[in-house]
C-alpha cells in the first residue's frame, strides 16, 4: 500500500486585526493518508481542518512544513490532476441543471465529448440524481446540492478525493445516503480524506483518523487502536421490581411504564442484578455493555487543552 499524502510538520500563521497580530492556526501537523483508505480529519470548529485542507489544495501556502501529493510537491499539475475537491460552502451556478453544470466542470478538464456525456450519466446514477438531472439547482434541496457537490469533485475520476464536512446540515437520511457513497467510493479503489466534526459518521465510514485541537493533532491511527475495548459499565434494562432492590449495585438512570435504566459499573453486581430479578419474579429486557467511543476519546482530548 502506497503512501498518496503526506505532510510533514505543517505550520501556518495569520495576520489579522485593525492593529495586526499573529495568530498560530497550525502549529507543527504531521500525518499519512495510505492508498485505498477513508481517512477521517476531525476536530472541533476552529481547529484547524479546513486550513490544513487548503495548504495541501495550494488555496493558501504554509509558513513552514512540506506535503506531498502522490510522492509529488503538491503544487505539481500532475499531482493536483488526480485530485477531486468538495468544500465545506461550495458555490453553485443556481440557473444551471444538473447536467449542465457537470458538463460545465467536464469540459474545463478537457474529457472530450464522448466520455464527458457518459461519465456524467455514471456519477449522476451514483449519488442517485439520474431523476433530477434535468432540475435546476435552485430547485435542489441541502442534501442534493451536496451530491451534485460530489459528483462535481468526481468528474475528473481523482484517486484522491478530499471532502471539508460533507455530512454538515443534513438530515439523518442525506447523511447515510452520502456515507453510502464514500463506502462505494473505496470499493472502487479511491482514497478519500473526510473532514469532519460530527463523530458518529467518522466511527462509521473511517478506517484511520487524526484527531486536531487548537492546531496540533493530539491523537492518530486506527479506529479499533485508539478506541479502547475496555467495557466501560453495564446497562441493564429491567421490570417488575422496585429501584431501591438495586440501590447499592449501580444507579437508576431512568424508569419509564415500570422498567428500569441500570448503570452497573462493577461486573461482579451483574450476576447480582439477576439474582434480584429472578427472586422478584420480575423480567430483564436487556444488559448491554458499553465500551469507549470516539466520542469518549475526542471529549477527553478536548477538555485537556
């Protein structure tokens, strides 16, 4: 497996205020996105991802650092020709249908006419706007704007697809339908590099994340590494028997038409739980155990900047 992007000890500082002032946004990044894989970029707003995003599209310049696009600078044409971009608040020309506007980015790549109409066709039907291709933008909702916002970042077939918070604004059915479609996109072979800050979609379409606070990455690598196994407590739905059977095992985090939410933390009391059920005559709906997330990492690394 190759190495398609590299950066190496990435600094980058702004000059604002009516009375300048330096501000540090980046302060020393370094990672690897491997071929082939979804490499999540997270962090809080403000930290630093979207800088990071236009240092290595050549949109603005780092003070200090190097990156590297396909074991090339990252301002060579040949290595920005295999590249596809889809920004946080991309611009759309409103009056275009969605066909025209994919032609319109088709022909600045130069695919003649043959393929240009045939590729169109297969990236419409892949983010499942083959029905809409001739609507309007302005007519689009949020999330079919960003689909036509992908299909644009595909248009040139990249190997290296780079997407600034693809999932942000939409609703919970836009946002399976374009993790559906970043999924498909490595079984095709392409590397995607996804930035985000909404946790819950990076656990599920990552294979490698970097964790940025304040400018500086706190935390990398695979998902199942930094996420630890360790069970963390128990819940344990029951009903049928009072809360105060339970008192001195763990804590009833919410009763509602008689069951019971149980935190038992230590794994000795579960045995104890079901004892006390058994004896009652009452029921136990469910016992779960709850291992460390990506949220439990990313609040902890959050809160000790």
């Amino acid at each position: 497996m190759s190495t398609v992007l590299e950066v190496r000890n990435l600094h980058k500082t702004f000059t604002t205020g009516f009375i300048p002032q330096k501000k540090k946004i980046l302060k020393g990044i370094t990672f690897k996105v491997e071929e082939g894989e979804i490499f999540g970029y997270l962090g809080p707003n403000g930290a630093g991802k979207t800088t990071t995003l236009k240092c290595i599209l050549g949109i603005i310049f780092p003070n200090k650092g190097e990156i590297r696009l396909f074991g090339l600078p990252h301002t060579s044409l040949q290595a920005k020709a295999k590249i596809g971009f889809l920004p946080e608040n991309p611009y759309f020309y409103e009056y275009l249908t969605a066909v025209e506007f994919l032609r319109f980015y088709a022909q600045l790549f130069g695919l003649p006419r043959d393929k240009r109409e045939k590729k169109i066709d297969q990236l419409l039907q892949l983010v499942g706007l083959e029905k809409a291709a001739a609507t309007q933008l302005r007519k689009f909702s949020r999330g079919m704007l960003q689909r036509i916002g992908l299909a644009q970042a595909l248009i040139n077939d990249p190997s290296l697809v780079f997407l600034d918070e693809p999932l942000g604004g939409l609703d919970p059915l836009g946002r399976k339908e374009m993790r559906d479609i970043i999924l498909r996109l490595r079984e095709e072979g392409k590397t995607v590099f996804l930035c985000s800050h909404i946790l819950q979609d990076i656990e599920m379409v990552c294979d490698r994340v970097a964790i940025i606070v304040d400018g500086k990455i706190l935390n990398q690598g695979k998902l199942q590494d930094l996420v630890s196994e360790k069970i963390l407590f128990y819940e344990v739905v029951v009903s049928g028997v009072p809360a105060s059977s339970f008192a001195s095992l763990g804590e009833c985090l919410a009763e509602d038409g008689g069951r019971l939410l149980l935190k038992i933390t230590a794994e000795e009391n579960i045995k104890k739980v079901i004892k006390i059920v058994l004896e009652k005559e009452g029921r136990l709906h469910s016992l779960t155990p709850r291992t460390a997330t990506l949220e439990d990492l990313f609040v902890d690394l959050v809160r000790q900047r």
